[in-house]
C-alpha cells in the first residue's frame, strides 16, 4: 500500500498488531481440515456425541403443541444414539439416500445448467464488459462495485473477468488499479448473497434452510425465492456503500499510484469493449430475455393463470414459486443460447450440451462435498441433538432476555466470525443452519427471516478471510501492480468495506423487516408461533 510520496505507510509493518491479528487468524483458518474431511469427522463426531448422550437419556421437553406433528405423545425429546446396531444400520441403509434426498443438490446442478450456457456463450462476460467500459467516468466506482454484485449469478465469472478488468479501468482512467480491484473485490464477494435476480446460491442456502425446520416443522417449505425482496434492494445499498468505501476512504489512503511498484506483466494486460457484433448478440439476448419473462408473466400475473395456486389462486405457495429452479435454467439457458447463435460462439445443440457437460465437470468437488454433509445433517437430525441444541439455546436465549430482534445482531457477527475460518457458504450454513434455525424458531422467528440475516453475516467477511477459495487468485492479480504487496496489505485494504458493510446492512435488515414490517421474499413470513 502506498501513500503520495510512494512509501508504505508505517501502520501496515509487518511487525504491526493488525498483521499479528491476521497472521493469528490465517493459523488458526489453517488448522481447520478440508471441508470435506471436516464434514466427514463431524458426522462422526455425531455418532460418537449421540451415543453418550443416548446412555445418560439426555431429554428436553417438546416446546411444540400438543397434537403438533411430529411431538412424541409423551411431550419429550430424546437423544436417540447411532452408536449401536439399530444406529449402524440405520446409516448403512439410509447413506445413498441421504445424499440423494439432499435438498440443494438436485436445485443447484438444475439451475446451473442454465447458468452455464449464458457463461460460456460469452453473454455473461459480454454484458459484464458492457455495464463496465461504457460508464461515465463519473459513475464508474458504482457500476463496477454493481456489476460485481451482478456477476454472483456465475459463479467464478466476476473473479475472473470483472476484477483484472475494474484494476484495469482504474488504471487507463489515472486512478489507483488496486482501488478498482479493490471495488469489484468488494462487490463480488462482500456483496455476495445480493442480487437482482434469483441465482444457484439461492436454492442452495434454501434446502438446507428447509432441512434445518424440517426438525420443528417437518411440513416447511422454504423455497429458493424466500430472501429476493430483500436482497434485491441490498443490491443498491451494498453497491453504494462500496462506491462509497472505495471512493472516500480505500482511494485516498493508497494515494497516487507509482507505475515504478508494478510488475513485468502489467503492461501485457489488454481488455477489450464488446465488438460490433458482441453486441448485437447482447440485443438480441436481450430480446430474448424480455420474450421470456412475458411469457412466464402470463403464467402468474392473470388471476387464472395456470401457474398460479390451483386451490387459492394465489402466488404464495404456487407452482410458479415451487418451480423457480425450472425458471432460472430457462432465464439464462434461452438468451445464453441467442447470444450464442448471433455471436458465433454456439451453433448447435452440441454446443449446449457442451457447455452444461464442463459445468458439471466442475462440480466434482461440490458434489463431494454435499455427500458428506448430506450425511452430517442427516445424521443430526436422526438423533435429534439439533433439536435438543435448539430447545436449550432458545431457552437460554429468552432467560438472557436476547429473545427480541436484537438477537440478530449476535447472530449475524458470529456468521461473520464464522466465516473467516469457514468460507464456503453451503459448508458453513450446512454446519450452523441445523442449529442456529431450529433456535431461532423457538424464539419466534421464521426461517426466511433467519436465512437472510446469515446471508449478511457470510457476505461481509468474504473479502477479509483468507480462507476465501478465491482470496489467493486476488492476491495474485494485486501483486500485478504492487510486486511487493503481502496478504496483510490486501486485508487491511479490504477492511474498511467489510466494516461498512456489516453495519449498513445490518441496519437494511432491521429497518426493512422489523421497522416497516417488509416481507424479505414473496410469501416469506417474518415470526413463527411453535
């Protein structure tokens, strides 16, 4: 990091208390396993846990009413232990359909079959160049730290693409690469779980919502659109706060930028706008795009529409949201393949297939890691020690008196802990969601309303954790054009928007759901009566 005479400023020593926190930090991150490995000791870390608490018949009485589906007649909830032969076999026959049953999977692999036809088309990167290269310089800051936010519907695409770009805009407009590195980082992935439209996080973080109530409410459906209305607008908001952060605290302290500081590779770097018929295609993408949410309007908006609920009529609870998945692989399927076509990157159906087969050649990894965690979950439900965790923690919480909104203050810092040694967003609601959801329900509150709060607490610290899948490739792009920089620079640089973040965002969420009494998704209820 550099100030106007060039020199580093003293406070980013590496002998400073900031380097040592994030040196503490990155060791104990360290010290965790693979997620997989992880998720595989901890269900049996489960097994082990329930059959000791199954020898002391630890109980708690049942919080839910009499005759709720579900309560044992006896109105106790009992520890039931997996480490005997009933156990055993239970997980012998129940492994294969545990991970087949799993809510996310199925939902994430549907939706990003759609996803991967609009990625690799080129529509994706396309409308990301577009939206960036064609901003006033006036409105620059705020459309890259927009599209970032924007490009979380494609996974990788805004690390790859829309961060050496916004490095490289800042850098041919005179300003400082790293502040534009800095905002597109900052809109990526501190804003990761906002968004305009429904993306493959959605379905992902909603089914392992679901599994969680299903230990109060085995009936609850909690549907992939239950948090759009609130992160639609935590689009704006998170764009402006990182506009802002960028602009007037990130820029003015690295000062002018020395060319001296860069490394061999930057003067190799070219980006190009979209060429003539790159955005043709766009348009006609465009069209595309427009055709299809015509037609899937005239499916929900008429009171007869025929996706509508075919008992109330209403939206809530209609095919229309229970099929949103189906309706994300078209929205993106559909214009992905006209851009395709128009701009000569697909052809044919071979071409489609193609591009669906190297997306799911990529998901080795995450289908791995889903087996595991299927069977975590699964093993934490069979022998109820979220449920018992739960009643204990919501009693707690109320003796506390913590049983009132402000409890999500609490919850949405300890997600934000969390994640700086956790950073995959499935793996650490996997993890927290069978605890925390079932707690939080007994306090009062709705899954939906819960969901949304996590998603604040995953988002603000993905920019400062360097267990971050990603944080090293950013490092990697940094170095580009300060040879010198160390991880310790880059954290500090990041900072100031995962504090602004968390704050102003935590602020949306309590003004928008507590004060106003908005609905965070369509049909999203806000309180839950046990």
């Amino acid at each position: 990091m550099v100030n106007q005479t060039g020199k580093q400023p003293s406070g980013n020593n590496s002998s400073g208390w900031f380097n040592r926190f994030l040196a503490t930090v990155e060791w104990l991150g360290n010290l965790l396993p693979h997620p997989v490995t992880l998720f595989a000791i901890l269900a049996l870390f489960i097994v082990l846990l329930s059959g000791i608490l199954g020898y002391f018949d630890i109980a708690v009485a049942d919080p839910r009413p009499l005759g709720a589906k579900g309560r044992d007649p006896d109105g106790m909830i009992e520890v039931i232990s997996l480490f005997n032969a009933e156990g055993l076999q239970r997980i012998v026959t129940g492994l294969v359909t545990n991970f087949t049953g799993f809510a996310p999977l199925g939902t994430v692999l549907v939706a990003l079959l759609g996803v991967s036809v609009a990625e690799h088309s080129g529509l994706l990167s396309t409308a990301m160049r577009a939206m960036v290269m064609n901003a006033s310089k006036r409105m620059v800051t705020v459309t890259i730290v927009l599209a970032g936010i924007l490009s979380n519907t494609a996974s990788e695409l805004g690390y790859v693409v829309l961060i050496p770009l916004a490095a490289m805009i800042f850098h041919s407009l005179g300003r400082h690469p790293l502040a534009g590195l800095a905002a597109a980082f900052a809109g990526v992935s501190g804003g990761y779980s906002a968004n305009l439209l429904l993306g493959t996080v959605d379905p992902l973080l909603s089914g392992i919502t679901e599994a969680a109530a299903h230990m109060i409410e085995p009936e609850y459906v909690v549907g992939p659109e239950v948090n759009w209305y609130f992160m639609f607008v935590s689009t704006f908001l998170v764009a402006a706060m990182g506009a802002f952060v960028t602009e007037k605290i990130v820029e003015p302290r690295l000062g002018v930028y020395d060319e001296s500081e860069a490394s061999v590779e930057l003067e190799h770097q070219t980006m190009s706008a979209p060429s003539a018929q790159e955005k043709k295609a766009l348009k006609m993408a465009g069209l595309a795009f427009l055709a299809v949410c015509v037609l899937l309007a005239l499916t929900i908006v008429p009171e007869n529409g025929i996706l509508r609920h075919p008992e109330t009529g209403a939206v809530a609870g209609s095919p229309f949201l229970k099929g949103i998945v189906a309706f994300i692989f078209i929205t993106f399927a559909i214009p992905g393949f006209v851009y395709g076509r128009v701009a000569g990157t697909m052809k044919n159906d071979k071409d489609i297939i193609s591009a669906m087969t190297k997306s799911m050649g990529s998901m080795g990894l995450y289908i791995t890691l889903v087996f595991f965690a299927a069977q975590f979950v699964a093993f934490f439900k069979w022998t109820n020690l979220g449920t018992v965790l739960a009643v204990k923690g919501a009693s707690m919480l109320t003796s506390m008196g913590l049983d009132g909104p402000e409890v999500f203050i609490l919850f949405i810092l300890m997600c934000g802990v969390v994640n700086l040694s956790l950073g995959s967003a499935s793996a650490q609601w996997a993890v927290t969601a069978p605890i925390f959801v079932p707690m939080l329900m007994l306090v009062g509150f709705a899954p939906e309303v819960i969901q949304a709060a996590y998603r604040i607490g995953d988002s603000v610290t993905n920019v400062i954790s360097p267990m971050m899948s990603y944080f090293g490739l950013i490092l990697a792009m940094a170095v580009k054009y300060k040879k010198d920089l160390g991880m310790g620079t880059l954290i500090a640089t990041m900072l100031p928007y995962s504090l602004t973040f968390i704050v102003g965002w935590t602020l949306l969420f309590y003004v928008w759901v507590f004060l106003f009494g908005f609905p965070v998704g369509p049909g999203a209820a806000t309180m839950y009566t046990p």
